[in-house]
C-alpha cells in the first residue's frame, strides 16, 4: 500500500459547477480484495449534495478487474448534468500524487459512465467477465469495461 494513503485530499478539489467535500477514509477489506478508499461527497457550487466520488488506493484484482480506482454516483434526479465528469476532473490533482494512470470501469450497458470516462480521455483496454469469487458478480455484474486514465 502506498505511504501517502494516510494523506487527506485538500479542502479546494473543485472543478466547473463541482466541489468535492471529503467524508471518510474507508479501511482495507483484504478478505474481500478490498482496498482502502477515500470516499468524498459531490457538491453543487450552491452546497447540493449531488453523488459521491471513491477513490480506491491499492492494488487487487478486484480493483484490476472490476472495481477499478475511481467510483462514482450520481443521484438519479441530478443526472445529465456532468457532475460525475467533473467530480473526476476535480479529483484528478489529488489522484496524481499517488498513481500517473489509473483503471475507471463501468458495466458494459451503463452508456452514461461509458460515456463519462471516454469523456475523460480515457483509453479503452478490454472488456472482460467478472470473476464468480468478485464481489460484483454476487450484486449481478456479470462483464465489465476496463479503462486506463491519466488524471
């Protein structure tokens, strides 16, 4: 695990009509290939809560194969508005100090995050099957899109 995954993200990650407000660090789950992760809330310029953006920091094969280092939500009634391709934008300065490229993956009929990380400049790998053992094939995922982002 990376030294610098006790640093907190800096108050200012901000990007376009975004602001993101960091809410906890999550401990590792090595039994289940989980990974530390930074978990930060999504906000509007005006202070709405809007989603939340994880940034995982590790590695796993959950992590290379399904996860991926950077998750984000969007609140079903705020989508279509960006706010997860900027939360990424404003994420990326914090992002840099632990990896150069990162894995973003989304499930292969999720057009809107398909559409987010292509947005990002991300360069498509592979699209693979999600391991029986993942944690993502209990909740249904059954194929994922693996990225590779330079933040």
């Amino acid at each position: 695990m990376n030294a610098n995954v006790c640093l907190l993200p800096p108050p200012n990650l901000a990007y376009g009509r975004v602001k993101l407000k960091f809410d906890r660090l999550m401990p590792a789950e090595p039994s289940r290939g989980f990974v530390p992760y930074y978990h930060l809330r999504i906000l509007t310029c005006d202070g709405q809560d809007v989603g939340h953006i994880n940034f995982r920091v590790g590695d796993s094969e959950h992590i290379r194969v399904t996860a991926g280092h950077i998750g984000y939500h969007i609140m079903e009634h705020f989508r279509g508005h960006g706010y997860a391709l900027q939360a990424c934008r404003a994420i990326a300065p914090y992002v840099r100090h632990f990896y150069s490229v990162v894995t973003i993956t989304c499930d292969p009929d999720n057009h809107a995050s398909r559409r987010t990380i292509e947005k990002l400049g991300a360069r498509f790998v592979d699209e693979i099957e999600v391991p029986a053992n993942d944690p993502h094939y209990e909740k249904g995922a059954r194929k994922k899109r693996r990225y590779l982002w330079t933040p």
